[in-house]
C-alpha cells in the first residue's frame, strides 16, 4: 500500500512513477478524489457531532430546569439522523478508496530499467562458463523419465497436467536439495519455521496477493474463499509479524521455510507445459527479511548474494538481472532475478526473485517499529527464493546429464543421499 499522504503531496511524481508499470494517471486521480471527499465528510460529521453534544447538554439543562425540552429534543434527532447519512457516506467512500489503493502497485526504484515490457531487463553479472557437452543434452523430463525418476502420467491420472510424481533417486534427490537449501540459510543467520500453509484473507491481503489472486484466479481457494493454499512461504512468513510493534533490538529479522506453493498458473496455456517449471505444485525454500527503512537496500544485496551463493556450491551457470518497471512483482520496488543455465534449451530460465518491497507490505500487513526517538515507523520487507526446489532439481538433471542417460550428484549433495554420486 503506498502512502497517501505522499501520493497528496507529490500526485505528479506518482503518476510519473507508476506509469512506468501500466498504470493510468487517471487512477491517482480517482483515488485522490475519494480521499478529499472522505476528509470533507469527516470534518462535516465531526461539526454535527459537536453541535450534537452542544443540544445534549441544552436538553440536560431544560430538564433540570424543569423546562420544555422537546424542540431541542427534535433538533438532537435531526442531527443524529445527518450524523447517520453522512457515516454511510463515508464508509462507502472509504471502501471504494481502499479498493483503488489495493489496486495501486509499489512505486519502483529509480535505478529499475523502465520499460512496459519484460524485454529490456539489465544484467549485472553473469556467473560460470555454460556447460557444453560432446552430445546433444535432453530436456531435464526426458531424462528424469527415462530414468524412472520423475513421471508425469500418472500425475495426470492423479491430478491432473502440471503435476508431477518423484519416484526413488528423484524424490531423494529434491529432499536433498531443500535440506541443503535450509542448512546454507541456517549457516547464513536465518531462523527456520515450519508455516501453515493455508492463510486467511487478510494475509494475502498483507502481502498483496488480493485483491489481484482473487481477480485473475491465480490462486486456490478453500472454504469457501475463507482460506487459500499459499503461492509461497512468503505470506506466512511476512504475516507472522501482521498488526505488531517489532521492538527496534529485534531488526534486522532473517527467516526461512521450506513449503509446496500452490499456483493455478492461469494466463499460462502453452507455457512450459512439460517438466518441472511450471508445476500447479511445487516445493521453495523461501527467504523473508525485516529491516529498517535505511538498511534494506544493503539487505537486498544480501539477499541476492546468498542465493547466488547456493548455486555456486551446486556449480550450476547462471546471471544476475534486474527486472524491468512492469515485469516486477506487484508489491516489489526492486527484484533481481537469478536465471540458470539450461543447455537443453540453451537459455537462462528464472530461478529465484529477490526483491525489497521497502514499506509496501508493511503498511497492508501493519507492520512497525518505533525508532530512536520512540515514533512508529514501517518497517521494510524482502522477500527471495533460496532456491525454488523443483527448477533446481531440473537444472541439475540437465547440467550434470552424462550421454548414457544417467546423472551425477553435485558434491554438495552426495551427504544428503548417503554418498551416493549418480543416477542411473
């Protein structure tokens, strides 16, 4: 949620700003025009409601003074019922306020390439040399599924496209990835949690899934709509700390988790209809840090650092890029993408998202601290994956296939299955 007072103060920069991410200058508009009417409509009823306490005691004073109180009663009566229009009033104005805010993404950073594509992306480092190989590689699911490791049929039976079963060396080998991933974050000064992984509304609210999820329905729900299944640990982890006062020694705070993500990937038809990237359900490893407003962009460096990290152990290729004005997450002022190596398909295919929200979900979630001098102040959220476990598991069978058909184990695995150094 961006702050109104600003968007009061400097509705010209906002306008500039957020068009950068499709969004029509006519929205400030309307939601500027809602809060004037909103003020208008406070000051308005908080006159009447003075004048009412005024009549009040007029009518006390007849009644003590044994006098006929019944014009002054009537007047009461008229003012209450304008008090009672002008509340409707306002509670409407104010639905349909917040609902253009809820609307309104993050405004992005200055130094993110503006463009109302994905195209124009910058990359700022690139990691590794591309591994070639003396044969033609095969796509991670044809390996996987001439190994007998991943099978994608019966998921189909089961549950459907986008959905996968890991059999044997394949569903030991994606535990072994996300233990991995959890040790390195606990080496790094993250606190592990187990989350739900259903949430309520008001937690998709937080960290701005709603309105957009319930609207494109690239979520699931449950119940009704009173629950939905998470899109990524991060909605628990941010909403741990929903409507709290962090005390100010407690920041900077570093949590981790690994849980399955729930995707309906609506708007997606014809994109990665096989293998591992786009799944309906999928397992990450996520990581959520909350900061002080002056320390977050350093935190995004770390961020993007750690995750690096974890695929240099792997020893898997990849870039670092930051993501254009309009193909950032909605809540993100700034995300650099970690995209591997795939020599199958000859690209670099997303990995994890590191991105800072700066005060965004903190003001939807009501998240503070109080700093120095005792005022309440928002803190910052950042969010990032460490890593998502599925596409690193394809980037494995991919970057380690030999031309027999089986695959090596990553050294930094081989631990994690009991020393085992291939799949065949």
């Amino acid at each position: 949620m961006l702050d109104i007072k600003m968007i009061r103060q400097k509705p010209d920069f906002v306008k500039e700003k957020l068009a950068q991410r499709n969004v029509k200058p006519e929205m400030i508009d309307e939601l500027l025009s809602f809060d004037a009417k909103r003020r208008d409509l406070i000051l308005e009823s908080e006159t009447l409601k003075a004048q009412r306490n005024e009549v009040s005691d007029q009518i006390g004073q007849l009644k003590r003074n044994k006098e006929d109180a019944s014009e002054a009663i009537n007047k009461m009566k008229s003012v209450s019922q304008q008090i009672k229009d002008l509340d409707d009033q306002l509670r409407e104005v104010e639905e349909k306020q917040t609902s253009v805010a809820a609307h309104l993404p993050n405004i992005p950073a200055t130094e993110v390439p503006v463009s109302l594509t994905e195209e124009g992306s910058e990359e700022l480092r690139k990691v590794g040399t591309p591994k070639e190989f003396s044969f033609q590689p095969k796509e991670h699911y044809e390996i996987g599924e001439n190994l007998g490791i991943l099978n994608f049929e019966r998921a189909a039976k089961v549950s459907g496209s986008r959905f996968v079963y890991y059999v044997g060396d394949g569903a030991r080998l994606e535990r072994a990835v996300y233990n991995f991933f959890l040790d390195q974050n606990n080496k790094a000064g993250f606190t592990e949690m187990l989350t739900p992984y259903m949430v309520n509304e008001a937690s998709m609210y937080g960290t701005g899934q709603f309105p957009k999820f319930k609207e494109t329905k690239a979520g699931y729900e449950v119940d009704d709509g009173e629950l939905s299944l998470i899109p990524t640990a991060e909605v628990p982890l941010v909403n741990y700390y929903r409507d709290e006062v962090i005390p100010s020694e407690q920041l900077p705070i570093s949590v981790t988790a690994l849980s399955p993500a729930f995707r309906s990937e609506a708007g997606s038809a014809g994109k990665d209809t096989k293998g591992l990237i786009r799944l309906h359900q999928f397992n990450k490893v996520e990581m959520v840090k909350i900061t002080k407003p002056e320390d977050s962009w350093d935190a995004l460096e770390a961020l993007t650092h750690h995750a690096e990290e974890l695929l240099q152990l792997l020893g898997l290729s990849y870039h670092v890029i930051t993501l254009t004005t309009s193909d950032m997450s909605f809540t993100a002022a700034r995300t650099n993408d970690l995209e591997v190596w795939f020599p199958a398909q000859a690209r670099y295919r997303e990995i994890s998202s590191c991105s800072n929200t700066t005060d965004f979900q903190a003001r939807r979630a009501h998240i503070q601290y109080r700093d120095d001098d005792g005022k309440l102040k928002f803190v910052h959220t950042l969010n990032g994956s460490g890593l998502a476990v599925g596409r690193t598991v394809a980037a494995i069978l991919e970057n380690y296939q030999n031309e027999d058909g089986s695959v090596n184990i990553p050294e930094v695995l081989q631990p994690y299955m009991n020393g085992q150094t291939i799949i065949k």
